[in-house]
C-alpha cells in the first residue's frame, strides 16, 4: 500500500446549540475573525464553513503539554457553524448530518435549553460523537479573565466563590445531561472513554479560556478513534450545503468536499428543485483564506483543483438557481453514464424527502396502501406533503415526483396498490393522460391543495359505496 491511500483527511466538525449559546463567537476566537459582529441582530441564518489547517492549529495549542507527545496526523479542521434559532431545524440537521464530530456548545448561566436538546436528539439518532463545549466561564461573577489558559490553570486564579459557583453550575449541567441520558464529564485531563462519557470542556469565547484545549481534544481524539471514517478516498463524495446569490458570481453553491477531488471544468450533476437535474461544468472553484468563513463575502482564492476535505464555492456557466441544498453532487466521470448519474441525483433526493416525511408522520403505518404525490418544485412538493399529513386528512404518501406528470410517473403508480396521482399546481402531459387511463391510474390535479385534497375525499367515498 502506498501512503497516498493511507492518509487522514480533515474531519469535519460541526457546531451545535442553543441560540445565543456562543457557537458563532467560538468560531471567531478561533479564528481571530468577527464574524459575529457582523450579523444582522446577531442570529446567524445560514449554515457557515471555516477551514482551519494544523499549522494554525498547532500555534495554537502549543503551549498544551499534549501538543508534546503527539503528533498531528490531520491536514486540518473543518468546521461548520449552524443557526440556533428554533425555526432552522433543518439546516441544523443538514449540518450536523455531515460531520464526523460534533461540538455542543452550552451557555454556562443558562444550562440544556430546548435547542440543546434539539441538537442532542439529532447527533444521538446519527450516533455522532460529541465534545460540550461549556460557554461563557467569564460570566461568573467575579471571574478573572486568563486569555487563552487551560481551565486547571485558570481555575487556580479564582476566588473560592467563583470556584463554588463553578462546581455547583457544572453539577447542574451533568445533571441536565444525565436526563436526557447522556453522561458527562468535566474533561480534566484527557477523557479515554468517550464513547460512555462525553468531555465537558469549560471555556470562554470572549477571552479564550481552554479553547487550545477543545481544539486539541477535537484533533487528537477524530483522529485516533475515527482513522477509518477519515481514512481518504478518491471517490468524489461532495454535499451541497448552500445554494446563494453573488454579486458578480451569480447563484454559486457552498459545497462540503468529503472526499475525492474536484477540478475547474469538471462535468456535474446536481439535484433541481423543478424534477430536473442540474448538468453543468465547474467554472470556478472558490475558498475563502484559511481560517475565514465561506458564508462571509471576502477575497476568494481560486482553485485549479482542490482535494477534500475543504468547504468550497463553485460557479457554472448557467449558475445554480434551481440547486436544492442538502443533496449530493455528483462528477460525471469518463466511464460513466450520464443519464444514469443523472436518475442517482434525483433518486437520493426524492428517497431522502420521503423517508423525511414517512419519519415525522402517522404515514408510516399505511401499510401497501399510500398515493403519489407531486408538485411543481421542492418545496411545494413539501407544503403539499404537509398537509396530506394533518390529523384531519392523513392521507399516506408512497410516491412523490416534481415536475409535470410523465409517462413514467404514470407507470410507478400503476405497480402500486392504490393506484392515484394527487398533483399540485403541475401539467399531466397528454401521453401521461392516455397511459393513466390505459392502465387504470387516477390523477387528481389542481392549482389548490385543498381541492386536490377534496377530489380524491369524495373519490374514495364514491369507491366504498
Ligand atoms: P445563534 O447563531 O444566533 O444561534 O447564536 P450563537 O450561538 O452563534 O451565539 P453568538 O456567537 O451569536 O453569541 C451570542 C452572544 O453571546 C453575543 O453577544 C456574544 O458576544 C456573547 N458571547 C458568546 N460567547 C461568549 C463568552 O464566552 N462570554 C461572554 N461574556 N459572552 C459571550
Ligand atoms: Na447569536
Ligand atoms: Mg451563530
């Protein structure tokens, strides 16, 4: 085996909290940005991304006794920051569904709140492993700031009164924990068994108590106990995270490269919102500096090529508009078939939208039975599943589809048991029609939800007498 298949790539790490928690001015302590500053009311409404390589990892925890005796296997970090206002539940699910770790980040005064428990929820369904990053130290009363310290040492500096204080909010927090059934530990030294006991890291984001320490528990600990997940792969395995508009750039895409590479002029597919993929090329290839955050508009390095991991904007010639973030991307290599990357692209999606909705709905019990359901976009194709789900209409879906209905939309609701089409604010082209009335498949179709709804109601009345 040669060592270039051998080597660790970056993890990905993924910030995670409560509103207000701090995650966004962790990120710029780390950095030594302000973000934070700049955000409209100080809420961050976007899902961000900042690569940190070791060598700024490495000044930065060097002070640390265990920057001594180890040695520094990953490329770097990458770290994604999320939104903890209660109304981005998906973004928050988006980001942590990609990450190899995770930081919780809890506001010391304010201890579990119900977005903390949201996160805590999301990483447990996925198994993530995470660190509790214990924000705010600063703000007990009477603490004297030692910028950048490990938290033994800083701890030594105060009053018995801060240090009482201190206790008495940690055994609070572990008990929070303990509720949700999770265990945690003040992390003293290093933390062996993670897996049964998650480390609490004591730190400031103001004045940089113990974040050497959290940086270097994230480093030393993906590395060691996660070697196969970050072992690379040349296999292109590439999220999109955000889809924006750019002054100049047009609709770009904030992609995370897991693996592989991407190079300019590459061939891609990527999911559209309107049931048609997205063919294109790679146009640019865009990071921000190291240790700068992606959703920031700034100076942008361009890129040849760029090997995972890294958090990177592409442009295309036709831009990005109807992209939907979430979903993968995908590279049309020399061997592959296009129409077959194509069908992939779509599939995941479709698959992912559905599984979303069978797992959060009384549909799930539907059995055989359950209709298709389709719409115009993405998103309506959501709105509509809602409202199949209410109480009062729980109708189980099966089958979705975006775009105008087709032969082939036709043909998947012939196999199926209930053989129906409930369609929203979409065309039924003329052959779909004739094929639907061939093989005995109903299409209900509307510009108004409700009345879709209402047709297919009175449909299965009129069946039953
Ligand atoms: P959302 O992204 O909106 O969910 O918030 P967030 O978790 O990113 O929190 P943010 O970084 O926006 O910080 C919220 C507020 O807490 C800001 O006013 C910060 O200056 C302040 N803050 C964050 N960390 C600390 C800290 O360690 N000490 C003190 N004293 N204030 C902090
Ligand atoms: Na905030
Ligand atoms: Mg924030």
């Amino acid at each position: 085996e040669s060592e270039e298949e051998n080597f660790l790539r970056s993890p990905i790490c993924c910030v995670m909290g409560h509103v207000d928690a701090g995650k966004t001015k962790l990120l710029d302590c780390i950095r030594g940005t302000n973000v934070q500053k700049g955000e409209a009311g100080g809420i961050t409404q976007q899902i961000g991304a900042t690569y940190l390589p070791a060598e700024n990892i490495q000044e930065r925890i060097k002070e640390l006794k265990a920057a001594d005796d180890k040695h520094m296997k990953v490329p770097g970090l990458l770290l994604i920051d999320t939104p903890g206002h209660e109304p981005f539940t998906k973004l928050r699910s988006r980001g942590s569904g990609l990450c190899d770790i995770a930081v919780l980040v809890v506001d010391i005064m304010d201890g579990l709140k119900p977005q903390t428990i949201e996160s805590l929820n999301l990483l447990k369904s996925r198994n993530t492993e995470f660190i509790v990053a214990l924000n705010k130290v600063d703000r007990l009363n009477g603490w004297k700031p030692c910028p950048n310290a490990p938290i033994i040492k800083a701890m030594k500096q105060q009053s018995q009164d801060v240090k009482n204080e201190f206790n008495m909010r940690v055994v609070q927090i572990v008990t929070q924990f303990k509720e949700q059934g999770i265990n945690t530990k003040l992390n003293v030294n290093e933390n062996k068994r993670m897996r049964e006991t998650y480390s609490i890291v004591p730190i400031s984001a103001k004045s940089g108590e113990d974040i050497p320490d959290l940086l270097s528990l994230m480093v030393y600990w993906t590395q060691k106990s996660m070697t196969e997940k970050l072992t690379y792969s040349n296999e292109v395995q590439c999220t999109v995270l955000e889809v924006k508009y750019v002054e100049g750039l047009g609709t770009t895409i904030d992609v995370i490269l897991v693996n592989g590479v991407l190079r300019r002029g590459d061939q891609i597919v990527v999911c559209g919102n309107h049931g048609t993929p997205i063919v294109t090329r790679i146009q640019s290839l865009l990071t921000p500096e190291p240790m700068k955050e992606l959703r920031v508009k700034g100076k942008y390095q361009h890129h040849s090529e760029i090997r995972a991991t890294q958090a990177i904007k592409i442009t295309s010639p036709q831009g990005f508009e109807h992209a939907i973030a979430g979903t993968a991307l995908y590279v049309v290599g020399p061997d592959d078939d296009l129409e077959e990357v194509k069908e992939a692209a779509m599939e995941d999606m479709m698959k992912s939208v559905l599984v979303n909705n069978n797992k959060n709905g009384s549909s799930s019990t539907a059995g055989d039975g359950g209709v298709c359901a389709q719409a115009s976009t993405l998103s309506s194709l959501e709105a509509m599943l809602e409202f199949l789900k209410a109480q009062e209409v729980n109708i189980p879906v099966r089958g979705i589809g975006i775009g105008p209905i087709q032969k082939k939309d036709v043909r998947k609701a012939s196999v199926m048991l209930e053989k129906k089409i409930l369609a929203f604010d979409v065309k039924v082209t003329p052959e779909a029609q004739k094929l639907a009335d061939e093989l005995g498949v109903k299409i209900f179709v509307g510009d108004i939800i409700h009345e879709v709804i209402k047709a297919y109601m009175q449909n299965l009345k009129e069946e039953k007498e």
